[in-house]
C-alpha cells in the first residue's frame, strides 16, 4: 500500500518518514509519551524516521496504564518531557489521551501515533480522564486538536484484531448520537459539517467492517482496513472537532460511563468502543428506531459485539448501579427529550429478552 498524505494526516506503512517535514517547523526536541506495547511496535521506526534528521528524542516514557490526572501530573514533572518543545502522543485511546492532556496544559504542540484503531482520540482535542481504578472522573476540553496525525498502517494492521473490533462499534455512536442529540437545533457552520460528516460513521462500517476485520486478523494491510481505520480515526474525530460536547455524545457513551463502575469490566479487559457498541443498541431502543435497531444489531450480532449483560460480564443486579452512573454525567444533558432512568432500565431487560 503506498502513503498517502492528507491535511491534517498521513496514512501508510511509511507515513513516519514523513515526521521531519511536517514537525520541524513546530519545534527540535520531541518528547514521546504512550503505552509499553505501543512504544514497543513504534520506536524503531519512529527512531528510523529522526535519524539523522533535525528531531531529537529526548526520550520514550511509558504514560502509566490509566489517563488519569495522577499520571499526567507525574509525567510533567521528568526533565526530559519538560525539555521537549514537542509531545508524540503513541498508542491507543487512554495513552494518547494523557500525552495530550499533557502537550495542552502546557502549551506544547502535539502529534499523534495511533498504534491501534479503537477510537478517534488520535485526532481530538478532547481528553478523557479517569480515576486510578479505571473509573470516569471528568472530560478534559481543549480546542487544540493535534498539528498531525501520523497513521502506519502496517503497525495497526499487525497489532491485536479486538482493537478494530471494539473501534468499529465506537465509532458508529458519532452517526447515532449526533443525529439525535442534534435533532431539532438550529446548528451552526461548524456544528452542520460535524452532524453531516457523522452520516460516514454509520454505512461504511457496515460495508467494509468485517472484510477489515478479517485482514487485521491476518496482519494484510488492505483498502477496506485503511478505510476502516480512517473512519475510526479521522471521521469519528473530526465529527468530536466540530461539535459542542453536547452533540458529540449521547446515550451510547452515557451506557458505556455506567459500565465503568462495574469491576468486571476492567477485571476483564473489556474495551470501549466494546461497550459503547451495546450502547448504541440501548440508544436506538429509547429512541424507537426499529429497523435501525434490527440492521445494528444483526451487525452486531455477526462481528460478535456485545448484545447482551453476559457479554460484559455483567448482570441484571449491576443494572441499577449502570444506569446512575450512566445519568449522573453530562451525555444526556442536552436531548430532544428527557431520559429517565426507566428508560434505559427497559431498554436493557429488552435486549435480555431478545437473548
């Protein structure tokens, strides 16, 4: 596959060749901060793309296995990281997110690494935080998006398959949410292109998403794999760059806050995009949308995301608990109509009974 170079982002086996060119203007010394595994898939080639150049690495610093404030503050305390005039933001949702936190609290430009497609932190400004046990605290709002986005496709293409997986059904909640949490507002310039480029978030998924799956599972860098990460990535990132908060979620990322104090989750690593996917389900059932919900969740249903508790680990005792946490937030703030807790609990004992 040959490299292709977009405003705003590159994507390709050889996109980090292209880190000199478009860093330099920003600044010298880059500082690179992500996950283990991920800085492991990239450092070579990103090492390979400097050497030689104008960029130096002051160093590679693992961002600590959860985007929380104790580790962002913790990572701007190192003398190396401080030296940077740049951040390289290297991973997948949580790794990215702190190293952004990180560049944008003090004032730093930064450029993103996406090693995994699992969701579209790699091209927002917008950071999500979360408790040391893995539970939400809060959202980090920013309007500063990274310079550039450097995609290699062949990194994604070889990482762990699940990440795809749980992407996909990430992503499709910008077309769910935006088009309902937007319904009946008198929408801006900016807000309209977010809510129109949300309508990409939904078909192509569908149409390309298990062909991509299946080439990530076998390491094939492929046309329907680039299109699948680029929805994952730039879509979904560039519908959260347009629009308030407000439109950008919703109730699929309300459900998905709920799991989040169930210990199961993070006791079995699910991801997500994973439980973001249920939510969507949950969203079209409140929202009385009968055949997108059957088209979704047959979609569902064939890539083996989630539909039901057991899936999550979870069971009808953790509902009350879901649903709190899931209210409790900012997601449903601003709806075409009020969400009661009723609501989601009869939405949930549907996809029980579907089961």
């Amino acid at each position: 596959m040959k490299t292709r170079f977009f405003p705003g982002y590159t994507i390709g086996p050889d996109s980090y060749k292209e880190i000199e060119r478009i860093c330099k203007p920003y600044g010298t010394k880059a500082a690179v901060i992500g996950g283990e595994r991920a800085i492991k898939a990239a450092e070579n080639k990103i090492k390979e793309a400097t050497e030689g150049s104008d960029i130096r690495i002051t160093g590679f610093f693992p961002y600590g296995g959860e985007a929380s404030v104790e580790n962002i503050e913790r990572l701007k305390s190192i003398s190396e990281i401080q030296e940077a005039d740049i951040i390289f933001a290297v991973g997948g949702g949580k790794a990215v997110d702190t190293a952004k936190v990180v560049a944008q609290t003090t004032e730093r430009p930064f450029f993103t690494f996406p090693t995994i497609a699992s969701t579209c932190a790699a091209c927002t400004s917008l950071g999500i935080l979360y408790h040391p046990d893995g539970s939400l605290r809060e959202y980090s709002f920013s309007d500063i998006p990274p310079v550039h986005i450097f995609i290699d496709s062949e990194i994604i293409a070889n990482a762990p398959s699940k990440y795809l997986w749980a992407g996909i059904g990430d992503s499709m909640a910008k077309y769910f949410e935006t088009s309902v949490s937007s319904r009946g507002d008198e929408l801006s310039h900016s807000q309209a292109m977010g809510v129109y480029i949300g309508n990409m978030c939904s078909g192509p998924f569908v149409k390309y998403g298990e062909k991509a799956l299946m080439d990530c599972e076998n390491n094939i860098v492929s046309d329907e794999l680039e299109e699948i990460i680029l929805g994952i990535i730039v879509s979904t990132g560039m519908v959260s760059n347009l629009v308030s908060i407000d439109i950008t979620s919703g109730l699929a990322h309300a459900v998905y806050n709920g799991f989040t104090v169930i210990h199961q989750i993070e006791e079995h690593g699910h991801l997500h995009g994973e439980i973001v996917s249920y939510g969507i389900l949950v969203l079209l059932i409140v929202d009385k949308q009968k055949e997108e919900f059957k088209r979704i969740y047959e979609f569902n249903k064939k890539l083996g995301l989630p539909t039901r508790l057991s899936d999550l680990h979870c069971t009808e005792s953790h509902v009350d608990r879901i649903v709190e946490k899931a209210l409790s937030g900012i997601d449903v703030r601003h709806y075409p109509y009020v969400i009661t807790p009723d609501m989601v609990k009869d939405a949930i004992a549907f996809l029980e009974s579907r089961n």
